[in-house]
C-alpha cells in the first residue's frame, strides 16, 4: 500500500508559480474538493473518477497549490510511497 507523503505529514513541497514566480501553497488532495463527503471517500476509489488519467495506477496524490500573489490554482501531482 502506498501512502502520500504531503497529507500524512511526512514531507512538505515548495512550489513556484508558472505565472508569477511566487510561492505556491498546498491547499490539500484535489479529491478533497469534488463535494462535502469526499474527504471521507476510498482515496483509491476516487481516483477513478478525477479526470487525472493513470494517477491511481502510477500512485500519485494530486494536490491544489495556490498562489496568493496572482490568484493562480495548479494541481501537481504527488509521488506516493
């Protein structure tokens, strides 16, 4: 089984913003934003349905990173372990 070091807390990511070069801060799992109770949904499940194609099979947790300075949303996909 394989688990995401960003929302187990293993590890952080800094991530500079395509747009503006600023810092991009991790809002959480993408999955955690479809509706109220996805966040209590199977991870692994949900992945079948995200519109990321292979994420479930290649074991990567897509996140939300947010740039305050330009307002500027990008999904980056996570490496699990």
């Amino acid at each position: 089984m394989s688990m995401c070091p960003l929302c187990n807390g293993m590890s952080s990511i800094e991530s500079q913003c395509s747009s503006c070069q600023g810092q991009m801060v991790d809002q959480g799992r993408l999955l955690d934003y479809f509706d109220d109770y996805s966040a209590y949904l199977d991870i692994e499940g949900m992945k079948l349905f995200d519109g990321i194609e292979n994420d479930q099979r290649d074991h990567q947790c897509p996140h939300v990173f947010y740039c305050s300075n330009c307002q500027k949303e990008d999904t980056v996909l996570i490496q699990e372990v």
